[in-house]
C-alpha cells in the first residue's frame, strides 16, 4: 500500500513510522517526499543491512528493476542532499566487496561521490577520501576499481589501484 500511494504521489510521511520496515520504506522510496530527512534516515537504515532487505518481497514490486536495495539506494542517493549524508552507509556497501553490483550499486556511490568528476585542483572531502579508500582496500580481493572502471573513468577518476591509491 505504501508504494502504491506514493507512486499515485500520495503524502506517505505518516507511514514512515510504521512498525514494518518494509512499510517505512516503502513510504520513503515515494516521489513525493515531505520529511526527506526521516525519508533519508529511514533508507539508510535499511542499506545497513541490505541482504535482509532484499528478503522482504517474496515478489518484485512495481518498478523494481533487480535486488530491493538497488531501488532504496537510488533512492538515498537521490535524496541525500549531499554525498557526506550518505557516505557511511555506502562506504560500508564498498567495503562489503560483492563483486556483481558494479552498475547498481559501486558505480552510483562512485558517481554521487563524485558528480562533477575529480578535480584534481581541489582536495578530497573526508567523505570521498573513505569512499577511495575503500575501493583500494577491497581491489585486490574483488577487483573493486578494475570492474568500475568506467564508473572511475566517468568520475574523472584513474582506472587501476595505484592510481586511485596516489590520488589519496
């Protein structure tokens, strides 16, 4: 019911303290947000532990393309204001080191780490320093910065290990 009303663009902020966190996220994955800071909070709790969060469908919702936490870390990504709201939760996902999410969930963190791209002529947030960091500390068990290679190329950012780890 939650997804349903806000993709009808239905207020859903009542029901982001349901007692179901599938409902709160639901609620919070809406169009229409109006507490995006409880929306927020409520999406980066679920990415905390995403494995049990893709287990509450038993089938796909409505405009779920893959895994549930694709859709809810889009979601946050979106709806942080900045990456450093984001940060801890989606560094965490890096530094968890699944090899088969470069392209729903590595490459969207790399990206909204780094939106205009890498500049070389300004220094590294402590956000986007953690983020590299946990690229370099997870390559070498999961190829972390070689299978993201486009999505470091499209960030400005280099493409292998030592390039990353000189950036830092």
């Amino acid at each position: 019911m939650a997804r349903a009303l806000s993709l009808w663009g239905m207020g859903t902020s009542d029901l982001l303290v349901d007692t179901d966190p599938a409902v709160r996220v639901c609620a919070a994955l809406g169009p229409v947000r109006d507490d995006r800071p409880r929306a927020l909070a409520v999406l980066l709790d679920a990415l905390r532990d995403p494995y049990t969060t893709d287990g509450w469908f038993p089938e796909p919702l409505c405009g779920v393309d893959g895994w549930f936490r694709f859709t809810v870390l889009r979601s946050a990504l979106d709806l942080a204001a900045s990456f450093e709201e984001v940060a801890p939760v989606a560094i965490a996902m890096v530094a968890a080191g699944d090899r088969s999410l470069v392209d729903n969930e590595r490459g969207p963190i790399l990206f909204r780490a780094f939106p205009g791209g890498y500049d070389s002529a300004h220094a590294l947030t402590s956000a986007q320093r953690a983020l590299l960091r946990a690229f370099v500390d997870t390559d070498e068990a999961t190829g972390s910065i070689g299978g993201n290679w486009l999505w470091f190329r499209a960030a400005g950012l280099p493409e292998n290990r030592e390039g990353v780890a000189a950036v830092l």
